[in-house]
C-alpha cells in the first residue's frame, strides 16, 4: 500500500512537471512565430477579450443549438486569435445558469453567449449585475427589458419552415406530410405555421398535391423524448404521411430513426431537419441519408457576428434581432443530395420573391393546424 | 464512580472515522490531480481555481453554504437511517415531495401574510410530506418486509410524476411550460440581509434550517431513548428484538424522521436555493447524500463537514471549467473522491494495520529495553504511560540493530 501511494505521488510529479513544460514550450514556439511584434502582442493579449458560452440543457456536441453556438464562437475565437471556453451548468435552473455566467465572469470572460429561452431569466439578472459584461441570448426577445450590454436575438422560424414546406411539396409532388414537434413554444410554432404555409403555396402555385391532416400536427411536449417521436413517426407513417417535419431536438431524432429504419426497408418516407443541418443525423450507413432538407436558423452564425463584434468594438448592446432570410439567417441548407437541382432552383426563386417583399410568411398561426 | 482503569488491556490504536475520511479526500484530490496532468493542465492551479470558485469572496462563500444546506440535510436523512440500518435511497423522491410542497404553498398562500407565520407553515408542511413519503417505506418494510432499496426506488418514480403531473396542474409557468412559475422572493427562504451581506447569493434561511437539524438529530442519537432504540436496532435488530425494543416501530420511526429532513431538504433547493421546479427532473442531491453521509462517517457533525466539502468541489468545478480543464473533468473528480469514500473500508484496514505494525514494533522495543534493565518478567500494562515512551525510546536503537542484521542474514543466504 505504502508502495502503491509512492508510485502514485511519483506519477502525479512527473505528469505535473511534464505539463508545465509543454505549457512553456508552448509559450517559447508562440513567442519565436511573432518575432518582432512580441512586445505588443503582448499588451495586446493582457486586454484581449475572452469569449465565453454556457450550455442548456443539452451538451456541446447535441449537433443542434449548443453546438452551433459553439462552433460560431469557436470561429470567432480561432479567426481572431482569442481565448474561448464553454461551460456546462450543474443544473437546469435559473441559479445554475447564473452561477456559471459568474464563473466565466470572474476569470475575465467579457462575451457570453447563451443559446436558448431557457436562460431568459439568468440573463435578465446577470445583465444587471454585471454592466461590462457583453452578453447576447439566442431565440427569446428578453420582454421584461433589454439591459445596455446585452443583445437578444430572435429568428423568423416561419421563414425557414416555409421554404422546407415547398422543397417538400415539390419533392413529393403528391402525398401527404406530418408534424412533430417539441414544447409548444413559440419557436417551434413557427416552424410548424411556416410549413404548412409553404405546403399551401406550393400547391398553389407551384402544382403539387400535397395534403395535411390535423391528426399528424403533433406537439410531443418533450425535447428529448427519443422513444416517443419514433412512437409518434410509427402512427404517422403508418397512417400513409410521406414526411415529417422533425422539430423536437431529441424527440425529432425519434422520427428520423424511423424514418431511417423505413428507408432501409425499402418505404419511400422522409423526414425533414430542424435548426441546422441534420443531413448526417439521417445517415443510413450506406451513403444515403432519410433527411430531405433542413429548417435552418443559423444559429452559428449569429454567435459568430456578435463575438467578431464584441472584440472589434462594433458590439452594440440594448436591442432586439429578429433574423430571417432577408439577413441570410434563415432557410434550407445549402446542399440538399436528396433534393434535385430544380426543385433547388424553384425555392431560390421563392428566396427572391420573400426578399423582393412580394411573399410574405406570417408568423401566426391564424388558420392554420394548430 | 467514573474513575478511568488504569490498567486496561493495552492494544494497538483502531483507524478513527476521521482518519479514514481524511485519507478518502486525499486519495481522491490526488487522482484528480493525475487526471487534471493528464490532459496536460497543471493540477495545482486547478485546485487553486476550484478554492477560488468556491471561496474567494462573500458572494462565493454564500453560493457554497447555500449549495451546501441540502446536502446537509439529505445527508442526514441518508446518516439518520443508516443508523437503523437502513438504506434511504429514496431521498430524492422524498425531496420532490417535500420540494412540491413548498412550492404549492408558496403559489397559493396570500403575499400578505406575516413571513415568520408563512416560514412555519412551509417548513412543517414540507417535512410532513417528506416524512409521509418516508414512512411508507418504513411500513412496507416493518409489515410486509418489502425491502426498503426497492420500496424506495419505486416512491422516488411515483414522486417524479406526481411532481410532473402537479407542476402542470397547479403552478405552471405560463410562458414556459416545462417548469413552475417563479416563487415571489417574499415566499422563498431567501431573506433580503442574507442577499446583501453575501452580495446576491443563493444562501438562504435553509441554512439556519440545516444546522438546526443537525443539532436535533446529534441530540436524538446520542441523548435519547429513542436514539439509543433506533442505533440498537441498527447494529443487531435481533439483539434488539430479544432486548424487548419494538423493532418495527423503530424502522417506521427512522425512515419517517429520514424522510422528514429529505423533504425539509427539498424546500430548502426548490424554495430557497432555486425558485422554479422543472418536470422531469430527478434531483441529484438525493444520490450526493449517500457520499455525504458516508464521508461523514454518519454523525451529525461529520456529516456538516463533508457536505460544506462537497458544496466547495460542487462551487469550485464552475471556475475550474473556466480555465479550459473540461467541466467533465471536474465532475470526474467529485465522482473519483466518491468511489473513495465508498471503500472507506479498505482505508480502514490499511490504517489499522499500519498502527499494529507499529504497535508490535513498539511492543518489541519495550520488552528488549526491559531486559537489558534486568526487568524483563515484568507486564508492560502495568506501566505508566512516560514510562512506556522512555523504554520505547531506549529498545529502539537495538530493535533497529536486530532487524538490520536479520535482513542482511536473509539476503547473505
């Protein structure tokens, strides 16, 4: 025992002593590369900001919000030359939230970003607290008031989920497509109302015959029920629907399991993403994947303008974003295999037609399904 | 009459609790310390960072006591009926309930009211529940012999969607659906001095609650009939039986007052430290108790000290995350001085057999000293202590002497 412990205390040396050398060396090889500009790098890199990030619910790589925050400070951070960092929480609670924007306060992180509604309350007080610090919240507008340092960032779902209605129309040209979405929230709504929007222009105007029933517009009331949005997909699919529009986070992975599973069986259904890109959630392991298109807000993106903003000195705070596709924040990926090269070519032309003003989606669920 | 025996059987010295949990928490800082210079950190800063997250200033030393107070009292919930040998893994459910209680309370009950009326109330309240859910884990086992593992695991679902289905019905948040509409801050146990002398901390009332609670059940087990039956049972419930203590009722009594301070603990997260409950969420608090009151050797005070330790790694992991060492890492270290404390008896024994070693040694000494002096038919218990310490100095240059040669003979052949 009194050997294990020596060995033990002697790894714990060598592995200390080894870190610390490979920090120095490091530090020697960064200091060579800039040559004569060490001096001011320097000054610099004592100001320099750090960005910061604070995961929901979900982790870094849910390949969905935390992680398309991430990847946006992630490149603002790399392209820049800063230091950047996440945290997770312990908890899913308003203190959790603002125990760790604290923390990431304390060791000098003046941006943070935090993705989802669900820190609405942690912001609203944090903002208060801490008036250097620059802040933004992606997808809720911050009612009860917009601190001076803190940006709140909202998309037009409807927008994205309208253009993913009409690639799906046109994909099927005749059929009928389902709805499963999460918690109903405003963000999920939209994306539910733009669909359908999409679906009926199509049909309208573009020749399809695609229809939708009441029955197969789901809210699951859970993001992260994996065994009930495959359940859900199974009532679906076997009730005749073609595609499902997947809006529900872990839930929605559910449905493109399904999906996936029918595929490979030889069905001829699809599922549609939500928020980024899933065309690699729906991989089938045959190079072939059951994801038709995506509903995307780039949420990348926008972590990506606000953190080169904040270190540029362009960051304005106290106000409300609310992007769409007229910003480029807002529609289906920008290569869709499973789609053909016209179908792609029509809901461009419908991209130009919502930016010229002349197609207005609306953001309200006036007459539509639920 | 209580004169000490003077001449009392000598025999080497047992590891004390407090021994065993020290070397616990040092075996598990020094595998976080190999884990942080594994992925090419330095260790020491590390645990500099976490000292800092937890205790570099008011608002932070606020934060670890608030985070603290639950685990004090879910440890003694956990402490409290491992006494009676049991096994309360239901402390979570019993939280829940304790938890949703308060929280109803708080959602219905008029602002109005005087806040030291209003305080009672849910404080009585959410230790009832608490303790109801306890004890029909304790009648299942005292009736019908259901073991209380089982018995518990199943109330801590049944608590898990009743909470669910409550939160929906009673007090939700209308623009959130998931979670309970915030509680006013005149409803929670958070009081307006304790926020300004600690610079917006989570510490709260619920702290107070805890000590309290820890002075009442030292008080129960160490002073009390009651106790005195509970802590029979718990060593031999047979013995106990045959001694004439009612062993069922001591079973449903423990697992009522471990629920009781589970519930309590339940008010003081969902109340105090937070003030939302979220559906579908199972506390964790409830499975950190059973390394709390293990760390603590299960007594009251034992079971304070390890729950503030536990608070500091549960504040510091933040800080730590935040210079780069993956917050993973951080709950890897908390979860590795766990295992630790879990195999307190592995420690127990190597600390017992270190002190017998020693103890022989000495044994040894004295006897050689003794015979040089012409003393040697002599019994060493009869000695006074001084005594006992000159001879082990005087043997002990010779005992050497004696096992380097015979180490040298060994390795000669």
């Amino acid at each position: 025992m009194r050997k294990l412990l020596a060995v033990l205390l002697v790894l714990l040396m060598v592995f200390s002593f080894s870190s610390c050398s490979k920090e120095e060396k490091a530090e020697a090889t960064s200091t060579t590369s800039t040559g004569t500009e060490v001096e001011a790098s320097k000054e610099e890199v004592k100001d320099a900001l750090k960005l910061g990030m604070v995961t929901d619910s979900g982790t870094i790589d849910d390949r969905s919000f935390n992680q398309g925050t991430w990847e946006g400070v992630a490149r603002a951070a790399e392209e820049l030359g800063l230091e950047c960092t996440y945290l997770r929480p312990s908890g899913t609670t308003t203190t959790d939230y603002l125990t760790a924007i604290s923390d990431l306060y304390d060791q000098g992180y003046r941006f943070i970003a935090c993705p989802g509604y669900l820190f609405a309350e942690a912001v609203a007080q944090a903002q208060q607290m801490y008036e250097d610090l620059m802040i933004i919240i992606i997808d809720d507008a911050l009612a009860a008031g917009i601190g001076d340092n803190t940006v709140a960032i909202t998309f037009r779902e409807n927008e994205a989920g309208f253009l993913a209605g009409i690639a799906t129309a046109l994909k099927l040209s005749e059929g009928e497509v389902g709805f499963v979405g999460g918690l109903e929230i405003p963000s999920v709504q939209k994306f539910n109302w733009g669909f359908q929007q999409g679906v009926t222009y199509a049909n309208e105007n573009l020749g399809t015959n695609v229809t939708m029933n009441a029955n197969n517009f789901v809210y699951s009331g859970s993001f992260a029920d994996l065994a009930l949005g495959q359940q859900l997909a199974t009532a679906m699919y076997d009730a005749g629907v073609d595609a499902i529009f997947a809006a529900a986070g872990g839930t929605g992975v559910g449905v493109i399991n399904e999906a996936k599973n029918r595929r490979l069986s030889g069905e001829d259904v699809w599922a549609i993403g939500v928020d980024v890109d899933q065309y690699s959630v729906g991989d089938m392991g045959n190079g072939e994947s059951c994801i038709l298109t995506s509903a995307m807000k780039d949420v990348a993106g926008v972590a990506y303008d606000q953190a080169t903003a904040a270190a540029n000195g362009t960051y304005e705070g106290g106000r409300h974003i609310e992007l769409g596709i007229a910003e480029d924040r807002a529609g289906i990926p920008a290569t869709n295999p499973n789609l053909t090269p016209e179908i792609e070519a029509q809901v461009a032309e419908v991209v130009k037609l919502i930016k010229a003003g002349t197609v207005t989606v609306q953001a309200t669920g006036d007459g539509l399904i639920k | 009459m209580k004169s000490k025996v003077a001449n009392k059987p000598l025999e080497a010295r047992k590891a004390s609790p407090l021994l065993v949990s020290l070397s616990a928490v040092f075996l598990g800082i020094v595998a976080g310390a190999i884990l942080i210079a594994m992925i090419g950190k330095n260790p020491i800063a590390g645990f500099d960072r976490i000292i800092f997250g937890a205790l570099s200033n008011v608002r932070r030393v606020g934060n670890t006591l608030g985070m603290s107070t639950q685990l004090i009292l879910i440890g003694l919930s956990v402490a409290f009926a491992f006494k009676t040998g049991l096994f309360n893994i239901g402390a979570s459910g019993q939280m829940l309930m304790g938890g949703i209680t308060g929280s109803i309370l708080a959602y219905y009950l008029p602002l109005s009211m005087p806040r030291p009326l209003y305080l009672l109330i849910i404080i009585l309240s959410s230790g009832l529940v608490g303790a109801l859910w306890g004890f029909i884990s304790g009648f299942l086992k005292a009736k019908f012999n259901v073991h209380e593992v089982v018995s518990t695991i199943m109330l801590n679902w049944t608590a898990y969607w009743l909470v669910y289905d409550w939160i929906q019905r009673f007090i939700v948040d209308p623009t959130i659906v998931v979670k309970s509409k915030p509680i006013e801050q005149a409803h929670t146990l958070r009081a307006g001095w304790l926020t300004d002398i600690t610079n917006f901390s989570t510490l709260n009332y619920g702290f107070f609650l805890a000590v309290i609670a820890c002075v009442i059940i030292w008080f129960i087990l160490d002073k009390t009939t009651v106790g005195f039956r509970l802590k029979a049972v718990g060593s031999n419930r047979f013995c106990a039986e045959y001694a004439g203590i009612k062993v069922n009722r001591s079973i449903m009594i423990s697992m009522a007052v471990a629920g009781a301070l589970a519930g309590l603990a339940g008010l003081t997260y969902y109340c105090g430290y937070s003030n939302i409950m979220e559906m579908g969420k199972m506390p964790n608090e409830g499975f950190d108790g059973i390394a709390v009151a293990l760390l603590g050797n299960c007594s009251p005070v034992g079971v304070f000290f390890s729950a503030i330790f536990f608070g500091i790694l549960k504040m510091g992991r933040g800080s730590l995350a935040a210079t780069g060492i993956p917050t993973e890492i951080a709950d890897t270290i908390i979860a590795t001085i766990i295992y630790f404390t879990a195999t307190n008896v592995i420690l127990a024994n190597f600390w017992n057999g270190r002190f017998k070693k020693s103890f022989e040694r000495k044994e040894e000494a004295i006897a050689i000293a003794l015979s040089n002096q012409g003393r040697s038919g002599e019994d060493i218990s009869s000695l006074s202590k001084e005594e006992r310490r000159n001879l082990v100095k005087l043997g002990m240059p010779e005992l050497k002497e004696k096992r380097k040669n015979e180490k040298n003979n060994k390795e000669a052949k």
